[in-house]
C-alpha cells in the first residue's frame, strides 16, 4: 500500500461507520484530490460529505469549525502547508482555542490535513514547513506521519478524537511503499522508536526521518556504535517519556529535522534535554536542521538548503569523533 | 490598433505559444522542473494587455512567461530562470512561478492564489500618493475571485479610488474545479459591479483585449479610480505539468480550441491590417529563432554558485544596520 492509499483507506473506513464525517478541502472531490489522498470518496459518498470549496482558506478551516460546532466531524484538506497561512486565524484564534475558552463545553472534532516542505523545485512559496509555530499552539494537537503503518493509525485516531488536531503529511512521502499493520495496538499519538540501538538517539520525523534512517549504517560503521532511531510522530504533545527512557540508555542525543534551523521544532526537544536531562548526557546535544533561507528554486541550491543523507552522515560522524566516539 | 503594434502582438503571441512549447519539452528532458504552468491558448490576453497597458505597474500570478516577455522581458533570461540558471530573471531562485523585474514594473510572479490582489492594490496607492495615475495593472485568474484577498481589495481600491486596473482572467477553471461549482455565477465582473466600472471581454482577442485595456488604461490615467475587466479565456493544456486534463471532454476542449486566439488574430493581420502572408511568416520565422535562442542560452547558462544559496535573505547586512 501506499501512503497515500493508507490515508485514503482510513477515511474510507471511518466514512463508512460515520456520516456526520465530511471532507472539504480543494479539488477534493471530483478531481480526486492534488495528491490523490481523497480519490474515490465522492464517487462513494458525494458531493454533500466530500466538499470540493473554493480556493478560500480561511473558510475552509473556519467552515469546518463551524461544522465541528454543529455537529459534524469535518477533516480539512489544505493542499499545501503555505496556504494554510491564510487560515492560520482560524487555526490558532478559533480552531484551538474555543474548547478552553467556553470552559470545556465546545469541543471540536475535527482535523486539518496538509502536505509540507521541500518536495522538488517548488520554490519558496510552496516548500514550506509549519510544525514549529502550530506546536506552539496550546490546545492543538499536531501530528506528523512519515510511514504508511503510522498514517493510516494515526489519520484514524485524529478523525476519531474529539480534539482539533492538524496533521501533517509530505509531499515526498505520498508514494511511499509499506504495509499497514492491521494488528498494531500502539498509539499513534506517542512516539516509536523504529530502530534500537545504544549509543546515539537519533529523534527526528516526517520525511527526513527516511534519510536519518538511510545515513544510519554508515554512521555505525563510521563510529563503531549503534544508533536508536525515534520517530516523534506527535509534535504536539510531545512524548518525552519515549524521549527521556532512550536518551538515558544512549547518553547521546541528535535531532534532525528538515525545517530552517533558527526556531525550527527540534529547538524543543534540545532545550528540554539540556533542562532536564543534562546530567545524562555525554556529549552535547546536535542539532541538524534546514539552512535559514526560503526555499530557492535551482535544484542545487534546493538541496543544500535542507539536510540530505550525505550531510546527516556526515555531521554525525564529525560531532561523534569530537566527542568521544 | 495602429499596424506595427498589431504586427507586435501577433509577433509576441507566436513568440509566447512557441517558447510554452519548448518549455514543455524540457520539462521532458527534465531542464526544467517544479510546478509548470503554460499559458497556451491564452496568448491574446497576456500579450495584448500588457502591449496596452505599457505604463504604470504589472503584478501577475505563476503563468506568467508570456506576460514577463510582453512586458519586455528577454526571452532568453526568463527561459534562463525556467532552466534554474544565474541568469534567469530571478537568478534560478525563483523559477518559473516566480519572475520579477522591477526595471520594467513587473512584480511577479505570485504563486499563493490572490495573494498579488493586495499588493498590487497597496501599490496604487503609493502611485497616487506620488502623483503618479498612470496606473497598476493586476491580472489573476477566477479561481482568485472568491477568496477574501479579492473583496476586501475591491472594497479598498474603491474606497480610496485608486489607479488600478483589476484584469480576471476567466478560463472557467481553478485546477480541476469549474467556476460553476466554486461560485454561484459564471461571471466574476459580477462581484466587483458594486465598486467600480466593469466590463467583460472574450480574452482569445488580441483586438478585443488591446481596445479594452487601454481604453481603461485612459480613464484610470484621467483619474476614473479602480476599473474591472473580465476576459473570458481558455486554456489548451492541463493546470500545470502535474495536471492530466482529464476533467474536460474531448467536445469541452474542441470547442475550446475552436477559439484559438493566433489563427483568429492571423486573419486580422491579414485582412485588417495589411501584412501580406510573407511578412506575417517572417515574423513567425523571427519569433521561432528566438526562442530557440532562448534555449540554447538557457542550456549553456551557468548554475548560480552555493553562495547564492544565502545571498539576498536581506538587503542590508546586519552590521549596516543604524537604529
Ligand atoms: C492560496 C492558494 N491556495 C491554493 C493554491 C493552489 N492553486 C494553485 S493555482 C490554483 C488554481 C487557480 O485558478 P485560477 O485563479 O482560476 O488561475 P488559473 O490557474 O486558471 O490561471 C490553485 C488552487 C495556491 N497556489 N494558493
Ligand atoms: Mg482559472
């Protein structure tokens, strides 16, 4: 199966079971979605519960507030990260808050799905990534998926959730191969480690947590160690009890992500470990992030501009010989 | 329309579908990559308007070439920017969605739908601040007329009577959602009836656009405040490379291409302004070298540096900076 069938299989399944599901979102539905996630749906459930909106942002978070209110479990599609910015009032003044606002008495089913950064030569205005300022967003839950096992559990559990919860998906990811395991029991919302190992833990997410996975082996070689590699999956809440049990084994902590590096999300992660786990470590902690740069549109520049598998080799390996690896 | 600005806009429109074609084949070759989008079938509009509206300022969207060539950009240079090259218009940063040159008042080139509208509403101000009404020219498609950006801009440049032409073009598309199913009527001059003069066109005439832009060119010159155009167009190809047009009938497309805007104008060359069929071939011959030109420098252009990576994020330095 393919990420973007697993996404798709677990709207299927729960559109079925629910009716108060609905989707809305641009090109949606008769043209079967931008990546294709909702193919199919409006042939199976039509026009009424697979809404094709116009090119209108803010409504379509907005609407699908106003229908979580009323009643129906809304799951937004933004085609890209960048356009969500012309939501992001309804995200963050609405969406997030009116739960803690009445006190409890609204709450808002609903989820918010769209693709982020660097894909290929998409320029600056539509490689974007958005984790670090929604998961700094009290009462929004932020989920990120980088597998096809992990966004077909995870996607369910948003709908089925009576939070708001936007859910984050990569452009580069949607024809991703793995199979889904019908079986697995563990939370989708929490951490999983997806590699054990002693000596490093290597946290990361999303689709640059494929080419941490890739840069591994030669990192072991390199460093005659073994890595622990942790998908965070939920950015919002983070789970550092996964984080904390793994860097007290490993005493070591890298944290990868795609996204520019000033204020980038692994910011967290590593002022938390320098707070609450400095006595642990033996080394100080590493940090490999995006350039601070839009995203340009030249291939080469694209590439320098975000962490690849030779770079993340690379800087691990330099940061483990200088530190007593 | 005097012969020698028919001559050039029939020679730019031959010129615009030819360099779309060639991009599309390097698209192919893999030369060019990202979101591509082409502007074949929708000449008229983008060259006639900008040949009208020669003064004042342009702000567009990401199908842009035709409209940066018209405009007076070389061919060569945008072909550069579509290769990711350092002689592209924007130096391989920007690519195809992104062309600017401020030298010839053109501001992109934006790629987030209506996000242009206001920018170019705000930059009908400065003008009229600075004394300025010959006028900015903002041209969006009508996926752009139903979000927020497109009704509070009405509602500003109106207010303040501003020198702006809003030009919509109309090709009944937004990617794969016809405009009948994203808004209760077809016809977006509708929304801006309210605030200001309105007129609706047939974008696939060069002569129809060129007598309507410029006529709304004057008035706004003579201080009419905001003006709307709507040209209703169609497109030949999908949305962009990524789209495979399957959400139009073979009959949808053939009545579409039934409107083609080159033959319609050749006619008029023709018929109406004189050119003998020779002449008109050699301005095809002209406009057929020099995109082949275009690419050939294109492909022999040098990659922009990694330094380049980091240049330009600010103008100023840090340490130049004076509190
Ligand atoms: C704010 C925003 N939302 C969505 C998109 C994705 N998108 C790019 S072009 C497009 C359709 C625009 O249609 P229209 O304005 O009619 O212009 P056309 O492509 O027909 O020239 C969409 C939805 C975007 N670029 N920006
Ligand atoms: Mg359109």
């Amino acid at each position: 199966m393919l990420y973007r069938e697993a996404l798709n299989r677990a709207l299927d399944e729960l559109m079925q079971k629910d009716e108060n599901i609905v989707i809305l979102g641009e090109d949606v539905g008769l043209y079967g979605g931008s990546y294709r996630v909702t193919e199919g749906l409006v042939e199976k459930y039509g026009e009424k519960r697979v809404i094709d909106t116009p090119i209108a942002e803010l409504s379509i978070v907005g609407n699908a507030v106003g229908m979580a209110i009323g009643g129906l479990r809304p799951v937004a599609e933004i085609m890209t990260a960048n356009f969500s910015l012309l939501a992001f009032d309804q995200i963050i003044n609405h969406m997030s808050k009116f739960h803690y606002m009445s006190n409890g008495k609204i709450k808002l089913p609903m989820v918010v799905r769209f693709p982020q950064g660097v894909s290929r030569q998409l320029a600056a205005q539509h490689s974007e990534s958005y984790e670090q300022m929604l998961s700094a967003v009290p009462g929004l839950r932020v989920v990120a998926t980088s597998d096809v096992n992990h966004a077909y559990h995870a996607l369910k559990k948003a709908i089925l959730l009576d939070d708001p919860v936007v859910f984050i998906e990569h452009e580069l990811l949607y024809n991703k191969k793995g199979e889904v395991d019908f079986n697995d029991t563990q939370d989708p919302f929490k951490a999983r480690v997806v590699k054990e190992g002693k000596d490093i833990t290597i946290v990361s997410y999303l689709k640059i947590l494929d080419d941490v996975t890739a840069s591994v082996a030669a990192i072991e070689k390199e460093l005659n160690c073994s890595c622990e590699v942790i998908d965070l999956c939920s950015l919002n809440p983070i789970d550092y009890e996964t984080l904390a049990k793994s860097i007290k084994k490993t005493s070591r902590l890298v944290m990868v992500e795609e996204d520019h590096k000033t204020g980038g999300f692994g910011s967290q992660i590593v002022s938390w470990a320098a707070e609450e786990l400095f006595y642990s470590l033996d080394a100080p902690p590493l940090r490999i992030a995006g350039e601070d740069v839009p995203i340009p549109y030249n291939r080469k520049l694209e590439l320098a501009s975000i962490p690849t598998v030779d770079s993340i080799t690379k800087k691990v390996i330099e940061w483990g010989h200088k530190n007593g690896l | 329309m005097e012969k020698l600005i028919a001559g050039d806009i029939y020679y730019l429109m031959y010129l615009g579908r030819a360099f779309e074609y060639k991009a599309k084949e390097h698209y192919m070759t893999g030369d060019i990559s990202g979101f591509l989008h082409l502007d074949i079938g929708q000449e008229a509009l983008s060259v006639a308007a900008m040949k009208a509206f020669e003064k004042g300022d342009v702000f567009t969207t990401y199908r842009e070439h035709i409209m940066a060539i018209a405009r007076g950009m070389e061919p060569k240079y945008v072909m550069a920017e579509l290769f990711g090259k350092a002689s592209g218009v924007s130096g391989g940063k920007g690519g195809s969605m992104h062309l600017f040159d401020p030298s010839h008042f053109f501001y992109g080139g934006d790629a987030i739908v209506g996000g242009q509208i206001p920018n170019a509403v705000g930059c009908a101000y400065a003008r009229k601040y600075q004394g300025n009404l010959e006028g900015v020219m903002v041209v969006f498609g009508d996926g752009a007329t139903n979000g927020g950006a497109f009704f509070e801009s009405l509602n500003i440049a109106a207010t303040h009577k501003l020198p702006i032409l809003f030009l919509c073009e109309n090709n009944e598309y937004a990617i794969g959602t016809n405009i009948k199913r994203a808004a209760p009527f077809k016809e977006q001059y509708k929304k801006a009836e309210p605030y200001m003069l309105t007129k609706a066109i047939d974008g696939m005439k060069a002569d129809e656009v060129y007598s309507a832009v410029k006529e709304a060119q004057s008035l706004i010159e003579k201080g009419h405040g905001p003006i709307f155009i709507e040209a209703y167009t169609c497109r030949f190809e999908g949305h962009s490379m990524s789209d495979a047009n399957l959400y139009r009938s073979s009959q949808e497309m053939k009545h579409c291409k039934a409107r083609d805007p080159l033959p319609y104008f050749k006619e008029k060359m023709l018929n109406s302004f004189n050119f003998s069929q020779e002449e008109v071939e050699a301005l095809e011959k002209k406009a057929n070298e020099c995109v082949d030109e275009a690419v050939d420098f294109a492909a022999n252009a040098k990659e922009p540096p990694l330094e380049a990576l980091y240049e330009h994020v600010f103008y100023e330095e840090l340490n130049n900076v004076v509190s």
